[in-house]
C-alpha cells in the first residue's frame, strides 16, 4: 500500500485523474522507486486509497500496459516491467555533423555514435536545431512531438544553446534521460573534458621544461571552458609562468583564424604557446612551418587534443587531452543505465586530461 500513499491526486487539475495517476507510477517507475517484477496493488485497493472509481485505475493501469512499464497477468495481477526500451535515441546538436563544416569533433562523436547505436539495434535520429530561427523551431518542433508521443527512449546532446531548452524541458518532464557532452548544460547528467584541468597541465608542464613567457590562442565564445582572460593570467601566473593580456588571442574560431592569431603574437619575445583547441593547433602548425620557428628549442607549444579524429600536425607539439572514443563509450555506456533506470554514481563527469603525446624528445626525457 505505501506505492498508494505517496500517489498525489490534485481534484482542481485540468489533467484527467486516470492520468495524473498514470504519470505519477511512471515516474516511480522510471527512477527506480518500484522495481522491475514487483507487483501493484489491485484496482480495488487503489480505488479505495485514493477515493476514485475502479474504472479510472483501470484506465491509469491500461495506459501503462501500452507504453510497456507494466505487464497484466491473468490471475496473478499487474507487474511492473520497468522503463521501457523503446530503442531510438535523439542526437541533439547545433551543428551540422552530416555535412562537412561541423567541427570534427562532434562529427567524430556523431559518427561514434551512430556506430555504436546500429550494433546494439537501436534506432536514432538527428535533430539538428541551428541558430537561425525556422530551423531551430523546426528541429525543436519534431522533438517535442516525438518526446510528446514517447517515441524516444533516451537523447544524446553533443551540444547547447538557450533555444533548445524548451524540447529539454519537456525531455524532463517525459522521464526521458539526456546525457550532454555539453559543458554549459544545467541538466543533471553530463560528460565533458575537464577543460580547466587542460590549462593547468600545459601550462604546468610548460614551466617544468623551463619556459616563463607563455602566449594563449584559444577560442572565446558561449560553450568554452576556457576562463576569462583575468582568470586565465592567474593560472598561467600560478604554474610558474607570465604572460600579458596582449599574448591572449581569442578570436581562433577556426584553422585560418588560427594562423592569422599567431601571426599578431609577439613570438620572439615569448618561448612557450599554449592552443585550447585542436582545430586551432593546425593553424598554428601551418603558420610556424611558414615562418621556420624552430619547435620546440625556440618555442615549445602544448596543445589541446582530441584523439582519434584524424588530425595531423607537422610540428613536434607536445599534444595533452582526451580519446574521443574513450568519452564516446563512457557517454553511452551513461545513457544506457539511465535508460535502464539505474542510479548514476558520477552522474556529471569532468574527464580529465592525460598526456597524449610528447613529440618534443627532451620533454619526454624529462618526464
């Protein structure tokens, strides 16, 4: 009977009570309070606990059998069967990770992703939700309608913008599980690397190998985990190192903003560089073959890098960062219990960063 008396029956509700019912077990159901084989309290029972009509539990009861939460047997009773499987999964971005200008990491991950849903049998479906106005309304709208009809089993969010939040809000309300690769999004699950970690590793290991006079190029827009430029000269300070808000560029959005960023640092006045992004790196690289700076002996670059993407640098970078398909496996292993209704233990994870490759061999004799 204690499943009864937590039930909540609001009389004044435009909500039907056969569904207000329904929602309530879902939940309980979906979050683990009533497990996989225990049995519900009759129609009869629940009727009188909560002063309705047998007829209105059996239509509460009748919805649930539907959607697969619960499972009717002849002369035993009713059964929950736990959240249902329904096998497809949203993938959420603001990028267009079909198509070729999308940043290569959400295009590894996509693809990853795609991969490892096709070989346990699930379905999935991209809801690409741009900045411009009718497409994000027109992705919003499909995923509101299919989390409307409970078409979707869990969501994959490779990214995050404001304008998602209302197809999020509703992904909540449904019990329907989002794991986000995205480092701004409120919602209780994530997975991301740990980008602050980054920072203090290359610069840490920047002033190990000797070098004090530190440039930053990085890319400074709303999704970064890259700290204000104040912040940042603290933690460069605080490795051991210098720098000026002159040696910071942010504007490296892509390879060819990268190499013209480069261009405007004062390099002979610096001996380290530090790059917060991959796809920066390969401007960077680019514009140091060009001007035969001599790396590392004249200048030693550590750089964020994303593994297993196919990028390739020229220069002998030291490259700190993260397997792609390392965090591609964790996030759908994270998903898959969610699903299931299990409890996360670490359920907003920041991985931190590993050193991936010394291509500078006196830094790996140091190490």
């Amino acid at each position: 009977m204690s499943t009864i008396r937590t039930l909540q029956i609001d009389r004044r509700s435009a909500t039907p009570i056969y569904a207000q019912i329904a929602e309530q077990l879902r939940q309980q159901i979906a979050t683990g309070q009533l497990q996989a084989g225990q049995s519900l309290p009759t129609n009869e029972q629940f009727g009188a606990q909560l002063n309705v009509a047998r007829k209105t539990v059996q239509q509460a009861i009748a919805t649930l059998a539907r959607e697969q939460y619960v499972e009717r047997r002849r002369g035993k009773g009713t059964f929950v069967k736990g959240a249902p499987l329904r096998g497809v999964v949203g993938i959420v971005t603001s990028f267009d990770v079909i198509g070729t200008k999308a940043p290569p990491y959400y295009q590894g991950m996509a693809q990853r992703f795609h991969d490892r849903l096709a070989s346990e049998g699930h379905s999935h479906r991209f809801y690409l939700m741009t900045g411009d106005a009718d497409g994000a309304n027109a992705a919003g709208s499909d995923l509101m309608s299919d989390l409307d009809r409970r078409a979707l089993s869990g969501i994959l969010m490779l990214n995050y913008k404001p304008y998602m939040s209302d197809a999020l809000d509703l992904a909540h309300r449904t019990h329907v599980p989002i794991v986000a690769l995205a480092s701004t999004y409120p919602g209780p699950i994530s997975i991301r690397p740990d980008g602050h970690a980054f920072l203090r590793m290359a610069a840490e290991h920047l002033a190990q190998q000797g070098r004090r006079r530190i440039g930053v190029i990085y890319i400074e827009y709303d999704n970064t985990q890259v700290p204000p430029a104040p912040q940042l000269l603290e933690l460069i300070e605080a490795a051991g190192c210098q720098s000026d808000p002159e040696w910071l560029i942010g504007d490296a959005i892509n390879e060819h903003a990268s190499y013209q960023a480069v261009a405007r640092l004062p390099l002979e006045e610096l001996d380290g560089l530090l790059i917060a992004d991959d796809v920066p790196a390969l401007g960077v690289d680019r514009f140091l073959c060009e001007a035969g700076i001599h790396v590392p002996d004249q200048l030693l670059v550590t750089t964020w890098w994303n593994q297993g993407l196919g990028l390739n640098l020229s220069l002998p970078f030291v490259r700190i960062g993260w397997d792609v398909d390392d965090i591609a496996a964790d996030a759908m292993n994270m998903l898959q219990h969610a699903m299931a209704g299990h409890r996360l233990t670490e359920p907003r994870r920041a991985v931190p960063p590993r050193v991936l490759q010394f291509d500078c061999p006196a830094a790996a004799e140091s190490e």
